[in-house]
C-alpha cells in the first residue's frame, strides 16, 4: 500500500514536489496534531486533507458549505480512480443510504458534508460506524461569529469530535484576520494551538484602483489594454447582462453569470469561459468558487465589496499561473453612498426578522412546533411577491436567522439532476421491449453514462432531448413516470435553494434576537464595509502592504507594481523626463510591437527603472497594451 505522501502526489496528481507549505503541513496532520492551515485562494487547499487521507486507513470526513463545491471535488477524485461520497440535504434517501455503505464497508476514503447534516442526532450516531481517520474543515472561517460568513452548523463539528477524540482535526481557510484565527482553533477544541499561515502577498498581482465618474469607459480602456481572460465582477444580476452586452458591442467577447440563470445555462457559461471560448465573464459573486483557471489576467470589481475578506478572495483567482495580472476595482463616491445605504438593507430590525419569520411559516404551511430537519424547495421571488416583502428585506433577515441558528439556505438548487436505476438489468429489459418511447431515452442514458446501475449518477435531460429527439419536459415526464414504476430513482435539478428548518417552527415571539449582540454583529459589519472604503480612498501607501496588513501580515515590502507604487515612481521622474520617455516609446511602438526588455535596451539613455515605471503608467492609462511580454499599440 502506498504510504508516502510524494509517491501518493506524484501517483494521483503527477506533481514530483509540494507547494510551499503544503508538505509542512501534512506532516503536521500525519502526526496527528489539530492543524489550522491559512492558504491564499489557489494555494492547493484541498491536497492538504487529500494526501494524509490517503496515507492513512479510514475516511477523511470533510464539512463544507457549498454543494457546488463539494460535487466539484467529488467528481475530481472520481476521475482520479479515488472513491468520494457526498452527504447534504439536496439528496435522495436511498443516494445517502448508498454513501454510508461505501464509508461503513471502507471503499469510501473521503466523505463530504454538508454542515447542517452534523445537525442530526441521527446522523451523528451513523458516523459511529465509520473507521475515521481526519477531519478536514473547509472555509473554516465560518465557524466563528467574527468571520465574514458565519455557519451556525460548523459550531456542532466539536460535537463530532467527542466520537473521534483521538482523530485530528485540519481546518483550512484562505482569508481569516488574527481574531478569526484564535476562534477557529477555540471553536473546534484544538488541543494546542497550531497554524501554518503562508504569506498573502501575491508578488504577481497588481493591485489598481481608480476613481472614476464613468467606470464603463475606464473599464473599455482596461479591458482593451489588458489582454487574456478576466472576470468582471458586479452587484446584481441586472448589471451582469448590461455590462457583458456593451462588452460585446465594443468588440470584446464576453457573456454574463448569475446564479438566476438556468443550471445547463450557467455551467454551458462557465465551460465557454473556462476553454477560451468567452474572454471575459461578468458575474456576480456567485461565480468563481471552485474554479481553478491558472490562467486569469484581469479580475474587475465594479462596485465595492463587503469586506476585505472577500475582495481578497475574488481577487485571487487572478494570475494563478504566477505570470503577472491584474485586481482592479473601479468605484466612486456613489458607490460608497450605496454600500452603506446595502448594508443597512441587510439588517433589518428584529421585529422585521420575526414578520418574516412568521410570513415563512405561513408560506410553507408549516405548524407551530413541526419542521425540525425538515427542507422545503424555497421559491424566493413567490414568496416575497405573495407578502409584497421587499426581495433585499426578505433576504436580509433570511440570512439573520441562518447566522442566528434556526434556518439554513442550501446551495444544492445548483446540483445537476441525478438518477439511478433501482431494478435489476433483467427487468429494465423487459421493461424497453414493452414501452418503446422510454426505450429511446433509455438507451441513450446507458451509452451516455456509466456506473447508473451502482451509483446515482449526473444526468442532463436537455442532451438526452437532444440526442432522442424527443422535447426535454417529455424526458422529465418520462423519468417520473418510470420512478412510480421503480425503474429508477430519479433526482431533477430543483432551481430553487432548499430551506431546512434547524428547530421546530417556533412562535415569532420565541425567536430570540439578542439586542446587544444584534448590535455589535451590524457594527462588526460597517467596520468591514469601513476598512474596504479605508483602502479603496487611500492613496498614499501600497495596496498589498495594506491588503496583507489587514490579515496580520505587517512586515511585507512594497510590492512596486500596484497604481500607488506605480505613482510613487512616476512622479520621482522630473515631468520633462517622463514626457521624453513616454514620447519615446510610442514611436518605438509605431510600427511593430515590442518586448519590455528590447524597449528598455533601445532607450538606454534612461534609467530602466524610470522606463519601466512610465510603461506600466501606459498600459494602466490604456495608452498601451500589454500581450504577454510584448507590448503595443491600441
């Protein structure tokens, strides 16, 4: 059996060597020690829990909050020939009785979880009869009430420990200030503290901001001098087909992604965007988790975000590949106007909560006292419309009862459908010769996908349409009936979040909103939306020395290539230099494109440093464009 963790990296993933850090703390859960890992987005997270998983009997439990994310890394182990169930509210019955087989009779090495199911008793004592052997907390941010996401389920992962107690526990994370840190490793019983954090700088990344009065013109010029793939980030779903529509119609290829579209619409999106087909994606912040495109030069925030945490995350799904890209947010003094003026919509007061609380009730014909565990398909827009609720209220203080313990939202509306066949191969014959519609699209479904007969397997009923030549809601039609008829099992996609009650339905009256912690949760969340304005107005020190500052890290250098750096240089260059100097390399530039370094050769009258810094001045300016090491003209 394989027991190293190079010969298990290099087996499974081809790598012959660690990221920095990676093998540090692998070693560290080897040895059976709590283990808080603190890697930037694109760090290689997941190989952290992955290779002492797989060094050791047993299955690694791992809790996440995203059914998007968890169904990514499922399926990738799969392809590697590594099993991996998934467990979260979003599931068949029968397709969570199959995954705790394969954990309980050992074929299983990883299953992941959801949070809300560690909020069973049930389910806890299930897990007793599974050989454990870590357990892997991702975005372990949420588990403390200071963290940007808060997840009242993750506080129940100590409770799991109890039954594991000599089972290690990794919590990785790629954003947590120092306080987040110390709760981490409090909430989750570390026995001694112990983290690995590895710098936040990007050394690759420039980070630019700009105030401007018309952010589309600014972002035509970064678009147009910053070549290679981008994403384009903005607040609502409205403005990512607005901006992706005069992308196109100034020539630039791009599409838009949110989370209201279609599943096969958003995942045929992100595959155009992902192969090269589309250049630029505009999103919102759904888009993005779990996507590891190396290759990404440009990432645009045109609003402000929330908190630094997240514009750090977003950020940092630029330029992967370590070759040079940019983080640019553009905003001006309305935006800061409507962040505040959000935040405040998205904390509603208590008694607002409660109304809400109560109107959900009352939606989902639920009595007092019933619905402890219980999920319901949440139509989010029918129900607003029906109690004539503001969507932006309805949401808020959805989200304070998430934050608060009594409901959780689950993203598994975002898994695709799924089916499994329930009878044996004899009887599905017989079944084909007597029933030749449902015969086509069978056939079909056992060419297409394999492994239906073992496991509930990712269907799409618009290729099956399409391949049949029957319409998709007659193979939806069809896949039902044959359920009733215990052919199969069949899951479709719901496109709505599920809503699962954490307690009973209580009285409005019971809910319990603590003043005095209300208040300092919505203080906690103006002194994030405060130091996100503090850097995006501040022009006098380096964006990454102030981004990495505010996780803790206050001894890095300037990086020298973000606007203030940048600034700094050009403006140490007396103006007739630098006139001289730009001047220069437009008429180098006039005929043929040219690399940096054979431009700083042919001015070699100026200090290179003075080039260099009038060059990147250019291709911030838009005067310029950057395509690889070359540059040219517009």
């Amino acid at each position: 059996m394989i027991s190293s963790p190079h010969e298990i990296l290099k087996k499974y993933w081809g790598y012959d060597s660690f990221r920095t850090l990676q093998e540090d703390i692998i070693n560290s859960v080897l040895q059976g020690n709590d283990t808080l890992a603190l890697l930037p987005t694109g760090g290689g997270k997941s190989i952290c829990f992955q290779v002492p998983a797989l060094c050791r009997e047993g299955v690694c439990l791992v809790v996440t909050p995203l059914v998007a994310l968890m169904t990514d890394q499922v399926e990738n182990l799969k392809k590697l020939g590594i099993v991996a169930v998934e467990m979260h509210s979003g599931m068949h019955p029968r397709e969570i009785e199959m995954a705790f087989e394969k954990c309980a009779d050992g074929r299983a090495k990883f299953l992941y979880l959801s949070p809300e199911r560690l909020e069973t008793r049930k389910f806890r004592e299930m897990l007793r009869g599974i050989n454990v052997s870590l357990i892997a907390v991702d975005e372990a941010h949420c588990i403390s009430q200071w963290g940007y996401d808060f997840r009242p389920p993750y506080l129940r992962i100590a409770e799991v420990r109890t039954i594991f107690p000599d089972v290690p526990v990794l919590a990785l994370t790629a954003t947590a200030v120092q306080r987040v840190v110390t709760d981490i490793q409090l909430k989750l019983e570390f026995k001694v503290n112990n983290v690995f954090s590895k710098s936040f700088v990007r050394k690759n990344l420039a980070y630019v901001i700009s105030k401007e009065d018309d952010k589309i013109k600014k972002l035509l010029r970064i678009c147009n001098g910053v070549k290679g793939c981008g994403i384009i980030y903005v607040r609502n779903r409205r403005l990512t087909k607005e901006t992706a529509e005069l992308l196109v119609h100034n020539g630039i290829s791009a599409d838009f992604y949110h989370a209201g579209l279609e599943p096969a619409v958003r995942v045929s999106r992100q595959h155009d965007w992902m192969e090269g087909r589309t250049r630029i994606i505009v999103a919102t912040n759904a888009f993005g988790m779990g996507i590891d495109k190396p290759d990404v030069r440009l990432v645009v925030h045109l609003d402000l975000p929330d908190t630094l945490e997240a514009y750090y995350q977003e950020a940092g799904r630029v330029g992967r590949d370590g070759v040079k890209s940019y983080a640019v947010m553009l905003f001006n003094d309305h935006d800061i106007v409507n962040s505040r003026h959000h935040l405040e919509l998205a904390w509603p007061d208590p008694e607002t909560v409660r109304l809400v609380y109560q109107a959900l009730g009352n939606f989902l014909q639920l009595p007092v006292g019933a619905g402890k565990d219980v999920s319901f398909d949440f139509d989010f827009e029918k129900f607003s419309g029906s109690y004539k609720m503001k969507p932006v209220t309805v949401f808020s203080a959805l989200k304070i009862l998430e934050r608060d313990g009594y409901i959780t939202l689950n993203d598994a509306w975002d898994d695709p459908s799924r089916m499994f066949f329930a009878c044996s191969k004899e009887d599905l014959y017989r079944y084909q010769l007597e029933n030749a519609e449902a015969d086509k699209i069978l056939r079909i479904i056992l060419r297409s996908y394999s492994g239906v007969f073992t496991d509930f397997t990712r269907i799409s009923e618009n290729e099956i349409a399409r391949r049949s030549g029957i319409d998709s809601p007659k193979v939806t039609e069809l896949l039902f009936r044959m359920q009733k008829l215990g052919i199969l099992d069949y899951l479709p996609n719901k496109g709505s979040p599920l809503l699962i009650y954490n307690t009973e339905r209580l009285n409005p009256n019971d809910i319990a909103l603590s003043k005095t912690f209300y208040s300092q949760r919505k203080k906690e969340a103006f002194s994030m939306l405060d130091s996100i304005i503090h850097y995006a107005t501040s022009d006098s020190e380096c964006r990454s020395r102030m981004l990495v500052a505010y996780f803790g890290e206050i001894k890095s250098e300037d990086c020298g290539i973000c606007d203030v750096c940048l600034s700094r240089k050009r403006n140490a260059i007396s103006q007739k230099q630098a006139k001289e100097i730009e001047l220069k390399i437009l008429e180098i530039l006039a005929d043929n494109p040219f690399t940096i370094s054979e431009i700083v050769r042919k001015i070699n009258r100026f200090k290179e440093n003075d080039v260099l810094a009038i060059l990147r001045w250019l291709i911030e300016e838009g005067r310029i464009q950057a395509d690889g090491e070359s540059v040219k003209l517009p």
